[in-house]
C-alpha cells in the first residue's frame, strides 16, 4: 500500500538526501549516504521553487535503479496480501502486525549499525519524532487496518481497493496548490471508476462494507504518511528512517492490539503453520524488503510514480488469492481490475514524458 498523482509537467528541483545512487537498491542495506544540508528532500515535487526557504537541488531522472525498486515493490507487496489473509486466519491481525514491524525493524537497525557502524543509525530528536509519526500513519493507520479488514474481505479485493491511494493525494497536492495535470488527473479517474465498480459486493452485500470502508481509511492514512514525509525532517538515510518507521509502527500496533484484547484467547500452539510461513514472510519480504525498497524510492523518484504500486499489486495479489486460497474472480473483481491497469499504464507513461 503506501501516495499519488501525477503532473506531466517536469518536477521541480529537490534537494537529495542521498549524494549517489546506491548500488543495489533492493537490499536492505546501501552504501553509506552522505546528508544534504539543504534540508529536508521533497520526494512529492510540491516544494515552491521560488521560495527561498524550499529545498534545492538537481532534478532527478528516473533511473534504472528506480524501476528496479519499483518492481520489487509491485511483485513483493502484492504478494503481501495473501501473506496477511493467511497470518489473520489464526493470530490476531494488530498483535501480529506489531510483532511484524517490530521485528522487520529491529532486525534492520542491526544490519544498519553493523554495516556501516552505530553512528548509521543515530538520529536527532526531531528526526526520531518525524520518523516514528510517519510509521504510525503508514503501518498503524494505513499497515494495520489493512490487515484488519482481510479478516473479513478476500485478499484480491482488500489490494484493489487501494488503488483508491492516488485520489487522496491528488487532494492533497490540490491543498498544497499544485494542480495535477491532465494525464496524471485522466489516470487517477480511470483509477476511481475501477474503484466504483470494485465496491458493487458491498453495496450488494456479497461483502462486509464495513471491511470495505476500513481499507478506504488505510489508504488515506497511507497516503498522509507518504505525503507528509516531504515536509518532515526525516532521517537522511532511507533505511534508518525505514526502521524507526516499522518500530514506530509496530509499537503503536502492539499497544493497539492489547487495549483491543486481542491477546486473550490467544493460543500460541494453536497457530497453524501456515500463519507462522505468512508472517515470517512479511517480516523478511514484505517489511525489512519491501518497507524499505518503498522508504528508498519516495527519497529518489517522484511520488506520483511510486504510487503506482498501487495499481500493480492487486494484480498480483487476485492472481495469487485466486491460485492459492480460491478467491472467487467475480464480473466487479475483474472488471476493476483491468480498468485500475489501465489507469497505472496512463500514469506511468505520463511520468516518464515528465
């Protein structure tokens, strides 16, 4: 899930937070990032070029790298979905999202700290309280009412209805004062009317709406988390500001769960295997992999273009929800989703001309 839309027109300049491009992206761990005093990086391109307070910086091509990071997000939380359908089927979904975030981050403050020694993760206060905000609207508001409402909604449909992402940010930058362009506002309407038609179960009460109201939440949670990361000041290294991210996340998750009661009535020998399988994958795959090729992206390429993950990863999470735990392809499923495609290609291909 998390952030979206986009403007034709060429991004303005931003400051790096970064002074090169990593080598390996996908990985958890880079080589060591050099800060930028400019300031905090714009990864939305909101920043008013002519105010003298707004970061500066080159402007940033949509590299190799880039897609390569792309990618890993599209595949990896796409298959996230049928991870979290198969953690909620025995274990609680906050105490289990919490364990999730808390240990994908502890597990990447150690490799940081190891790699490139304790100062890598050291950070000021105000970088810690933005980080730790952050990961409670990205996985506490937008992580953790996702995997509430898979308990109640077929994993395909819970991915596509968060395709409803780039819509909250086209507000959100209309808010700022930059208008979307016409390719990017085309492609989020195409994405909007899947959205329409993605709905129709629960108007007609095949599903809970209930469950469908709660991933429309997570995905503006999500979307404010993205969002806001532009005007914080964040950690400069993606990967330490990741981590503190899932703590934030996974801590606010725990808290969560306990006040909810989840704890009672749970049976640690009475979780099946393959609950245990889908969350040690969303730890290593879908957590301390893809969070943090996710966290690396909004620091090097447009927002507009990372959202498009949205779109992509229902795609692979229907197919995989309907190979593994057959989800029924329903008229509205497959509809909505050749039309949120549809609307990734236009905006994909909007955001390479820019």
């Amino acid at each position: 899930m998390t952030s979206p839309a986009v403007d034709p027109a060429p991004e303005p300049p931003r400051a790096s937070a970064l002074s090169r491009t990593p080598t390996a992206p996908i990985a958890p761990i880079a080589p060591a990032a050099a800060t930028d005093p400019t300031g905090p990086i714009d990864p939305t391109g909101l920043a008013d070029p002519s105010d003298p307070s707004a970061p500066t910086g080159p402007v940033r091509r949509i590299t190799g790298a880039v897609w390569i990071a792309l990618g890993i997000v599209y595949v990896l939380w796409g298959s996230t979905y049928l991870a979290i359908r198969l953690v909620v089927e025995t274990l609680p979904p906050f105490l289990s999202a919490g364990a999730r975030y808390v240990t994908a981050g502890l597990l990447l403050l150690g490799l940081v700290a190891w790699r490139r020694g304790p100062g890598a993760v050291k950070v000021t206060r105000r970088q810690l309280g933005s980080a730790f905000l952050v990961g409670l609207l990205l996985l506490l508001g937008g992580g953790g009412l996702v995997v509430l409402a898979s308990t109640s909604l077929p994993s395909g449909l819970v991915a596509l209805l968060i395709s409803v992402v780039p819509a909250w940010v086209v507000l959100l930058k209309a808010a700022a004062g930059r208008r979307p362009g016409a390719g990017g506002l085309a492609g989020v309407l195409l994405g909007l009317g899947g959205l329409a038609v993605l709905s129709l179960p629960g108007l007609t009460g095949e599903v809970k709406a209930t469950g469908i109201v709660l991933v429309l939440l997570a995905a503006l949670f999500w979307s404010l988390g993205s969002f806001s990361s532009a005007y914080l000041p964040m950690p400069a290294d993606p990967f330490t500001a990741s981590a503190y991210e899932m703590i934030a996340g996974g801590l606010g998750s725990l808290v969560l769960g306990l006040a909810k009661g989840e704890r009672h009535g749970l049976d640690l020998a009475s979780v099946s295997g393959r609950s245990w399988a889908g969350l040690g994958y969303l730890v290593v795959f879908g957590s301390l992999i893809g969070f943090t090729a996710y966290a690396w992206l909004l620091q090097r390429a447009p927002l507009s273009l990372v959202a498009t993950y949205a779109y992509v990863n229902p795609v692979v999470a229907v197919a995989l929800g309907a190979l593994f735990l057959r989800e029924a392809l329903t008229w509205p499923l497959l509809l909505g989703g050749v039309i949120v495609v549809g609307g990734v290609g236009l905006i994909v291909s909007t955001e390479r001309r820019g």
